[in-house]
C-alpha cells in the first residue's frame, strides 16, 4: 500500500486516484465517491485524509412547545421511528402545557493532573491557597474570553492518589462549547505548576464530565391523556412510572433507557454542530454518579398526573468548532431559532425527555415493535434492492406475512416482480 505514503500531503484527486491504483476501488467506485462529495474544500479543512462527504438523513420533530416558545426541531439520525416517536412525546407534553426547563450556570471543567507528587496534602493546599493567581494565568493565556464576560471562575484540587493531583480549573467559556480555550488555559496553568512547584504535569485536558453545565427538564401530564385503546390512562401513569423505577435499579435495563434518551439528543447535536461523543461520554458518566450506573429519567404519578424529570450535563455550543463553517448547521439554527447555547441545551434536555416518554409509553403498553415496524420494513425494502414504486407493495406483503428478515423480504420482492411480469 505504497500509495498511502505522505497521502496527507497529496492534493484530493490524487488522494482519490491511489484508492484504484491500489484496487481498493473501481474507476466508476470512485466516480460515485466525487459525485457524493459535498463541498470538498471546506470536508479538507475539516478533516485529515477527507475522500468523500457521508450524508446522513435530516428531519424535523414537531409538537415541541419549551418554555413557552414553540419549536420545530431539526435531527439527524439514521434510525427509523426516532423522529416520529420524538414528535409524538413532544405532543404529548405540549397537551399539557410544555416543557420547562431550568438551568443555573454554564461552566466547563478541565483538568491539569500532577504526577510524582510527594507531599500532596500540603502542595494541595498551597495551591489552593494561590487560587487568585492560578486563574489570572488561565484568563491571560485566553483574553478574548474575559473580554466577552466569561473566563476562569474557580479551581479545585483532588488528591487523586499518594503522587497524582487533579487541579481543576472551571471556566466560563460563554456561547462556545470551550473545549480549545480551555486546553490553551489549561496548558498554561500547567507550565505555571511546573515552573512555580517544581512540579511534574502528566497531562492537561478538559473532562467532559460537565457537572457544572447541567440542565433539567420537566413536564407534568395529567393521566387521562396516557390512556390507549386498551388501558386507561392511569394504569399507563403506573407502568411508565414503574418502567422509571426499573432503569433505577437495573443496569441492562438503564442502559437501553438512557440510549433512548440520546436517540434523539444526538440527532439535535449532530443537526446543530456539536460534539456528540463528548455530550454522550458526559451524560453516561452521569448516569453513574452513585457509582451505579442508573436511567437518567424519572418519572412518578403524583396525583391525577405522570411527572417528569430529566437532568444532563449538556455542554453544547451555539459558537465554534465546525458551527460556523458549516451552511447545513447555520440553516438549522435558523430552524431552531437559536439565540443561546443556553437555549440549546435546553432544547436537547427536553427533547430527551420527550423521546423517553414516548419509548416508555410504547414499551409499557403496545411494545416498541409495532411503532418501528413500518419504517424498519421500509429500510428492509430498500436494502433488498426495492425501487420506489415497489416498496408500498413490499411493505405491505412483509406486514400481511408477519416477517421481517432479508431472506423473506428478497421473496416476496421477486414475487412482486414475478406477478408485474
Ligand atoms: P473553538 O476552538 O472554535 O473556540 C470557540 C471560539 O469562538 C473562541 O475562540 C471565540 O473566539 C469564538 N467566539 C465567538 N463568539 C463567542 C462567544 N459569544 N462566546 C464564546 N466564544 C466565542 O471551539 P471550542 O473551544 O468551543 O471547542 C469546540 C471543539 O473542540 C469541538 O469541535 C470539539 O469537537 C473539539 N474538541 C473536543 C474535545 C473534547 O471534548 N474532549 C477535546 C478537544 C477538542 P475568540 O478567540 O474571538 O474569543
């Protein structure tokens, strides 16, 4: 694989022209790798090594009412039924009035950890003690930041073993997500440590562990709007209440409630520009803040209503990374109407909740199946080579069979097939 020498440096036709010299792909591969790439400038100063751009669908979730203001949200997701289930949480609470949010402060934390270190209580506590010194230098090492009224805030010092320190700086990094005018600070907090102290640094680094970014959401439903065809509403109150307590209790069960959770937080990321693995990272390690790792959602019946509560670390950003450069990302804050990263986070947290709602009214009446089934046969469809018109009639005959997996689907398509001929 010679090719792939320097291939960094090579300009991107050649880059693309190496993938069929070293028959990884055809010529016509490589024709559909340009014809797919969107703004290939702007995918290289994004990336290293960019070939192609991979496009993911975008749709909008609906029926969200946040504080009183009305939204349209845009997502992007791969996943069947997410967008659908989303909108259909979001009517839910708007029934009954909305979601409210609250959120009390904005700060990201980083971290300068101090190996080797002898005598950690006392050098703990002379840094402590040097507080007011320690944030001059992180706000200096990043001004523009103090100039827009954020800025270092506090710091923390953990003693992590017998030789490691954590010192924690916090930051108020405004409408960015922050994670590069921390490091910037971080670093230079760590060469004050190591100068001043005589100190070894083993590494500085934000931690997306946001517990001073948190934000919860909330709503209130009254009962009789849970009901279905086949329970009343109360009993639906009960289970999806009893369904809150089980993610409590047990990790296999937490797992798959806080990845419906995400569903459709990562779209919303995703669709705004932001860093999803480090909101995902965050949020799991929130689940775990008890040491066991737990559902983040709570939901109980108090009185006539189901009650809910969703709390996450949401360190998003309205500014930076790739917000900026990206026109998909700039139109989508236009959806959204987006003033603040404030009102991000707050959309995402009661997005959570919404899709949380749904999954578990779902899953407590019904089952999960009969919602996804329709978009999943869809997919099917596509995948075992169905064209447009014929995936209504494929779909259906999947439904009438009662199957869904690819041997029948290739089946029943050439069934379909047979009987146009
Ligand atoms: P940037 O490096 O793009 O910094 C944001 C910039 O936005 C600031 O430097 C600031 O410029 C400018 N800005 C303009 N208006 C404002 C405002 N109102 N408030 C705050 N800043 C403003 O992005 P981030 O520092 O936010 O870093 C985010 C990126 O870092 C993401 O892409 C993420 O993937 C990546 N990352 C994540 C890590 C992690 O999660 N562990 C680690 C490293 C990187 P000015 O200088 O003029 O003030």
């Amino acid at each position: 694989m010679s090719g792939f020498k320097k291939y960094y440096q090579k300009p991107w036709a050649d880059r693309l022209q190496v993938l069929q010299t070293e028959q990884l792909l055809t010529a016509d591969q490589l024709a559909s790798l340009k014809a797919v790439a969107v703004n290939p400038k702007l995918g290289e100063t994004m990336i290293e090594n960019f070939i192609t751009s991979y496009s993911l669908p975008e749709g909008l979730a609906l029926n969200y009412m946040i504080d009183g203001k009305d939204y349209v949200v845009p997502m992007v997701t791969e996943e069947p039924s997410v967008i659908a289930a989303s909108s259909n949480g979001a009517k839910l609470v708007k029934q009954a009035g909305g979601f409210k949010t609250n959120l009390t402060e904005r700060l990201m934390i980083g971290q300068v950890v101090l190996e080797n270190v002898v005598a950690p209580t006392e050098l703990a506590t002379k840094l402590k003690k040097a507080e007011e010194q320690l944030l001059q230098v992180a706000n200096a090492a990043h001004p523009s930041i103090v100039k827009r009224g954020g800025g270092a805030r506090f710091i923390r010092v953990r003693i992590l073993a017998a030789d490691l320190i954590s010192l924690d700086l916090a930051v108020d990094v405004k409408q960015a997500m922050g994670a590069n005018m921390l490091n910037t600070m971080l670093e230079a907090v760590a060469d004050y440590v190591r100068t001043n102290y005589q100190q070894e640094i083993l590494m500085s680094i934000l931690s997306n562990y946001a517990t001073s970014c948190l934000v919860t959401a909330h709503c209130q439903i009254p009962l009789a709007l849970l009901a279905t065809k086949q329970l009343a509403g109360k009993e639906v109150g009960q289970k999806i209440a009893q369904a809150s307590r089980l993610a409590q209790l047990d990790v296999y069960r937490a797992t798959t409630h806080n990845k419906g959770i995400m569903n459709g937080i990562d779209a919303v990321l995703i669709a705004s520009g932001n860093d999803w693995r480090a909101v995902e990272a965050g949020v799991h390690a929130y689940a775990a803040r008890d040491g066991q790792y737990r559902g983040l959602s709570e939901w109980q019946v108090v009185g006539d209503n189901l009650e809910g509560k969703l709390t996450l670390p949401l360190p998003v950003g309205f500014v930076g990374g790739s917000i900026g450069i990206v026109p998909l990302v700039k139109l989508n804050h236009q959806l959204l109407q987006l003033e603040s990263a404030e009102e991000l986070e707050k959309i995402c947290v009661s997005v959570g909740l919404a899709q949380n709602l749904a999954a578990l009214r779902a899953l407590v009446t019904e089952g999960i199946q009969k919602g996804h089934m329709h978009l999943q046969l869809k997919s099917l469809a596509v995948s075992v080579g169905a064209k447009q018109a014929e995936l209504a009639p494929l779909i259906s005959a999947l439904e009438s069979a009662g199957v869904r997996d690819s041997n029948s689907a290739k089946r029943l398509l050439a069934e379909l097939r047979r009987k146009e001929d």
